[in-house]
C-alpha cells in the first residue's frame, strides 16, 4: 500500500516511500564518524532536492555507527515530475529576413531544439519579440536517479586520506563491503566500489555475524537492533549514559562529559557498560593525570566519590553483552595498571627536582627563533607581569609585585618534566601540583594553573590577582612578540592560536575589573620584545662574524634591528586585533556593532572604561531621545567635516555671549553648560565610580534645544564671527556627547 510523503513546501503527495541508503565498511575513525555522516546525509537530499524528487527532507534521519553509513529519508516519491525546459532564441528581427523567411541564426536555433523552426514558439520580452523553445519531457524514475545521487554524495565526502584496498582504482575513508539500496520494501539496483546494491545489511560482528535480511526501509533500525546494532546514534549515546549510571557504586559520580560520550558511541554497536576498580594507591598521583590516561588512552569512564574526589573506581564500555563480563573486567583493569604505574613514576621522579631547577633547561628549548628560548620569553613575562601587579597595587588590589615575577619564573618550569612530557595537556596542572608538593604559597601555585585559562571557549578567566597578573603579562608577550616578528594571523590560519589569546587578555582584563591603560600594556610589551630582537641579531651576528673571522673574511660592524617602535603600524595593528576579538565577544552579550563602533571611536584607556560606556551606550540607544539625539550629533560631525574643522579644538573656544543673537541659540549654550555642570562629577574620579549611564541620561534632556536650534538658527551665515561662534556652539554638542561615546554611530 502507498503511504503519504510531504513534500518541503508541506504539500502531501501519495505513492511515496521511504529511502535507505546504508554503506557498509571496516571501523571509521571516531572523530570522523558524525561528521561523515552529516555529510553523507544532507547530500543525498540534496540530491534529492535539485531533482526535484518529492521527499520530506526535514525528518531525514542520519544513521551511523563504526562499521556503517546510513541515512532514511521518509516519503520519497517514486518519479520525478514533468520535466520542462525553456530555451530563448534569436529575436525576431534577427530571425528573419525581409521575406520572413528564416536566417541561419534561426536554423542553427532550431536544429540544436530538434524540431523544424516553423515549431518554435514566440515570446515577448523587454527587448522586443523572439524566438523560444520550450519542452516536455516525462521525469525519471526515483530507482534511476539514487544510484547517481549516492554516486555524487560519496565523492563529495569530506575525507581527508581515502583508502585503498585490494586492486582496486577507488578509494573511501575505509574498505566498503556491502551496499544497501531500499526505496520502500524495493531494492534500488545500482554499484558503487564494485559492490551491487541489495537488502542484505550486517550486524553486530560478534553477537550476529549473519547477514540482516531488510524487508524494507522503515524496518532497518528496528532489525539492526534485533542484530545487536544500534544504528541510531543518539539512542546509542543514550543507551551509554542509562548503562554507566547503571554501573557507578551508589552514591558516587561518574565523569562522562560530551566529548567522551561521542569517542564512546563511534567506538560501539552495543554498549555495555562494566564496573572496575584499580589499586587504591594509584590516587596519591594527581587526579587529573590519571583520569587524563583513562579516558584518552583507554576511554574508560572515571568515578568521583560524594566528597567529589577522584575513587578507585571506574567504568569501562564493552562493544558486547558478554557471557562472563567478569573477564572483560579483569582485561580493563589489567590494561590500565601500567599506565598508572608510569604516571606514579612520573610523579614521583619529578618531585625531586624543584622547579626553579627547570628554568635551566628552558634556555635550550626555543620559543620562536627570532624571540629567543622560553626562558628569554619566561623573563620577559616576568617583567610584565611585576610591572602590572605594582599598578594594581596602587589601585588597592592586594598583589605582591615580587611574587608576581616568582610566579612567572616558574609558570614554564612544568614543561620540562617527565608527567608533561608524557602528557603536554597537563601543562599547568601539574605545576600547581608540583609548587604545592614543594611548598611553594597557594597563590603561586594557582598562578602556575590559572595562567593559562581561558584555555578554550567555554573557560572561565584566570581566579586571583596573582594569576591575573602572570596570565595578561603571558598573553600580552606572545601577542607583542608574534606580532612584532611578522607572524600575526591571516585567513583561518592561526598556529599560534593568537585570537583565543587576544580575546582571553581582553577577557582577562573586563571580567576581573582589572583598569589598566591597554596601551601603555601593549607598548611595554612591545618595548621589551624590541630588545629581545636586537638581542637575538646581535647575537646572531656575532656568531657569523667569528665563524667568518675565522675563515680570514673581513666582516662588517654589527648592525642593531629594530622592530616597528610602539605607535607604529604593529602598535596599531595589534590593538585593531584585540579590538576585533572584543567585538565578537560584545556582540555574543547582544550589544550592536553600532554601540561598540560609538564607544571605540573615543578610545577609552582601559577595556573596564570601554566595558561601562557600553553598557550606558545600550541603556541609551533605547531611550525615546536617542534616535534624534544621535542623528544630530551625525548632522554636527558632517558640518565640521566639510568646514575642516577639528571637533576637539572647535569645543574649546569660548562662546562670545554678544553673538548669541537669537533665542534658541541662547538656550542651547545655557543647556549645554548646565548639563557640562551636572555631568562633571559623573565623569570624573576613577572609572568606578564614573556614572556614564546617568551622564547620558542627562544629555538625554537636551533634544528640545537642539531641535529647536536646528529648526530656527542657520549656522552658515555670510558673517564669519557670527558662522564661527554657532560653529563652536555645535562643537560643544559633540563635545559633550563624545566624553562618553560617539553617539553619530548610532
């Protein structure tokens, strides 16, 4: 019986069926699975789609697991409609002669139509009447088309290094071993790698190695899962969380975050979750190396206690409902044994060497050729990050300026020891492990962690002053520093992660409040990464120099190198750069690229400075006044513009009370002066306590004199001592917009 389809524009149409669409392989890669699958998908609908085959597209679902992709589209019709074609020819006066008869234009037209010139049709158009063709033709079969659509769908599939197998020309991302092609309870004949298309699928390897005979599409995730294969991977991530909750000992926690969950569910068929347990005395090591080695080398699940520490337990996935799971649980818990044994060797071998005894190796690892080793880059932290904590002192912040530089001489030691090498994501981690161990203050050993964050998207900013302080003396060398040398990003490339950096420093510094002078940050940070260079030339130099001396060549006097001095184009380049990473994040909070553009052009000092007259920008922009107010301070800037005039030095000339002839302009200057009046103590004292919200709500009071200034004063008048004082009176509108923002922008 013919079931009902709908059609993407939502009309039902009968004679429809669902298509399934399954290719058969050797394991995917993991991480390659549900992109592969996605891909796989959406292309055969649209395939579908530029067919013009009737399907509902919208409910297609994406069906995959290790050995297999799938998709299902439901009410797929079986033919496509009438195909009709339109093909514009010669116009008239170009198809025919003087006699009417037809020129070798219209011929040439015809023949290529297939049909006898006196058989075309007649169209009007702008241009005037000409020759069409136009067809019928019946549409092709769904069977016909879906062999061509997965054809094209295969090929299009983002995989990086295809494979290979047996003598074969063609290559997948795997070897491809069976071929199912289901329109309804029909199999769709068609080939793809050598392989004919059927209804015979597989199961699960172990549990039922028969071939899944298909009566029809519909029925295929439901005799999969008779087959122990559970193709539908949201039921199979689902499947893995009932199991590891299952599993855990009551009253303790499991750690199955998303990225696991998803390794899980394209390493298995049909999960099944097995409760294990290690040596107790492997949780002396750091819990975050042991859970590292467990869930990327063994994707094993850790268990957290009720008092939220790390137990000995863990879950392990089986791709098997074994008969004696007890032996699968010997194998995981025989596997992760050595693994733990190295990491508390690890552990142990590096807890006795200090950290501070690191630094030494540090001068033989190079961070960037022309910026030295990492314990040149170390120093240079180091030096930032003392001068920023003694700023933020001054502003009452408890931070020692010393402990600062001490922080950042050991927040690279960690990489030099045998757990970070083994385990580079640990980086951090474990020298905060190390600096406690070794008696180092807690807020050192933070510092050593914290430094690094936000590491990714979702990351919190670094917690305590002191970390705060190692953290943006860390980012503003690596920005300066690559920057300085010629590397910043271009396109999509970015191999120094520059922009998580930029926007983690302007993330650093609004989040915790920190009101520092970005400026002055980024010319101290490029004024220290200017003497790294020259240091590092003169060295260079110097070498070659001895080396060529001792070939008896005469060199020349060493040349110093000097990089783009602040105030520069790097200078300048850099801050757009952060500036840009600032507006991403601004605009995630819902802020306008308008109320940010107003708030740039008056480049406040500080991103804490910039982050308060936003937030007073916003609260303004949905103030009835600010639409007109914002469109006269456009006018004013205009006026200015074309005269040549700097807005800055028009304000500051004073107003000539004899030359305020008429009434508005009278009004206007008393308006403007009172409000200067009221907003003085708004604007000024530190950025705390300046209320840029009730400034603007106060200039907010001055639409009715400007409007009134506007509709009744001209400002360009022939007399130029009159022309001048209203022109300065304008000045002092933008004047007292502009301490706050650039209202124009908006």
């Amino acid at each position: 019986m013919p079931n009902r389809g709908r059609l993407q524009g939502g009309i039902e149409v009968t004679n429809a069926r669902s298509l399934l669409i399954e290719i058969g392989c050797e394991e995917l890669p993991i991480h390659a699975i549900d992109d592969l699958a996605q891909a796989f998908a959406q292309d055969v609908c649209e395939g579908l789609s530029q067919r013009g085959v009737a399907a509902d597209v919208g409910h297609a679902r994406t069906l995959a697991s290790p050995r297999r992709l799938a998709v299902l589209v439901p009410g797929v019709a079986f033919t496509q409609p009438e195909q009709r074609a339109e093909s514009l020819g010669p116009y008239v006066n170009i198809a025919l002669d003087a006699d009417g008869q037809p020129t070798k234009a219209l011929l040439g037209f015809a023949a290529k139509a297939g049909v006898a010139w006196a058989q075309l049709e007649r169209a009007s158009d702008a241009k005037g009447e000409r020759f069409v063709h136009r067809s019928v033709r019946p549409g092709r079969t769904t069977a016909e088309l879906v062999p061509e659509i997965v054809r094209e769908s295969v090929a299009s599939l983002p995989i990086p290094k295809p494979m290979r197998w047996g003598d074969h020309d063609f290559a997948f991302v795997r070897p491809v071993h069976w071929l199912v092609m289901l329109h309804g309870d029909q199999v769709i004949d068609g080939e793809l790698f050598g392989l004919k298309s059927g209804r015979q699928s597989r199961g699960h390897r172990f549990m039922h190695p028969a071939p899944v005979h298909l009566v029809d599409a519909d029925s295929y995730a439901e005799s999969l899962r008779a087959a122990k294969v559970l193709a539908d991977p949201a039921e199979r991530r689902q499947r893995i969380r009932d199991e590891v909750a299952r599993a855990a000992p009551v009253g303790c926690t499991p750690q199955l975050d998303d990225a696991l969950l998803d390794e899980l569910a394209n390493l298995n068929e049909w999960p099944v979750a097995i409760a294990c347990a290690f040596d107790r005395a492997f949780l002396a090591v750091p819990h975050e190396a042991l859970t590292t080695t467990m869930r990327a080398n063994q994707k094993f699940v850790p268990v957290f206690d009720p008092e939220g520490k790390l137990s000995e337990h863990f879950i392990g996935i089986a791709n098997i409902a074994s008969k004696d799971p007890a032996q699968i649980r010997h194998g995981y818990e025989r596997v992760i044994r050595p693994r733990f044994a190295d990491a508390k060797f690890f552990f142990d071998e590096d807890l006795k060497t200090p950290l501070a005894a690191h630094q030494q190796a540090l001068r033989d690892v190079t961070y960037q050729k022309a910026l030295g080793s990492l314990w040149d880059k170390t120093v240079r932290v180091a030096e930032l990050a003392s001068a920023i904590a003694e700023r933020l002192f001054a502003q009452g912040i408890e931070v020692d300026a010393a402990q600062a530089a001490h922080a950042a001489g050991l927040s690279r030691c960690d990489l030099m020891t045998r757990m970070v090498g083994e385990f580079p994501e640990l980086q951090g981690v474990m020298g905060r492990h190390y600096a406690t161990a070794q008696g180092e203050p807690a807020e050192v050993a933070n510092a050593l962690d914290e430094f690094y964050r936000p590491r990714n998207a979702g990351d919190g900013i670094a917690t305590g002053a002191l970390a705060q302080c190692v953290s943006l003396a860390d980012k503003l060398d690596t920005l300066a520093g690559i920057f300085a040398v010629g590397l910043k990003p271009t396109g999509n490339k970015d191999p120094f992660a520059l922009r998580r950096t930029a926007l983690g420093l302007a993330r650093t510094l609004v989040e915790a409040g920190l009101d520092l002078d970005l400026d002055r940050l980024l010319k101290e940070a490029l004024s220290q990464v200017d003497d790294a260079l020259v240091a590092t030339t003169v060295t260079r130099q110097s070498t070659s120099a001895a080396e060529a001396e001792a070939r008896g060549i005469t060199v020349a006097a060493i040349q110093s190198t000097h990089v783009d001095l602040p105030g520069g184009e790097v200078f300048a380049a850099l801050r757009d750069f952060i500036l840009e990473r600032l507006r991403g994040y601004y605009t995630e909070k819902g802020f306008t690229s308008q109320q940010f553009d107003a708030v740039a052009a008056v480049q406040p000092a500080s991103l804490v400075d910039f982050d308060r007259r936003l937030h007073a920008v916003a609260a303004f922009a949905k103030q009835p006044e600010a639409e007109k107010l914002a469109a006269a301070n456009k006018r004013v800037a205009n006026i200015l513009r074309k005269q040549g005039i700097d807005p800055f030095v028009a304000a500051q000339r004073e107003l000539d009370a004899g030359l305020l002839h008429e009434p508005a302009e009278q009004a206007l200057a008393q308006a403007l002066d009172e409000a200067r009046t009221d907003n003085l103590p708004r604007l000024t004292g530190d950025t705390a306590t300046r209320d840029y919200a009730g400034a603007l709500a106060r200039l907010a009071q001055l639409q009715a004199p400007i409007d009134a200034f506007f509709d009744s004063v001209m400002v360009m008048v022939d007399d130029a001592a009159l022309r001048d004082n209203r022109i300065a009176l304008l000045a002092r509108i933008k004047a007292r917009f502009d301490a706050i923002a650039e209202i124009a922008l908006l």
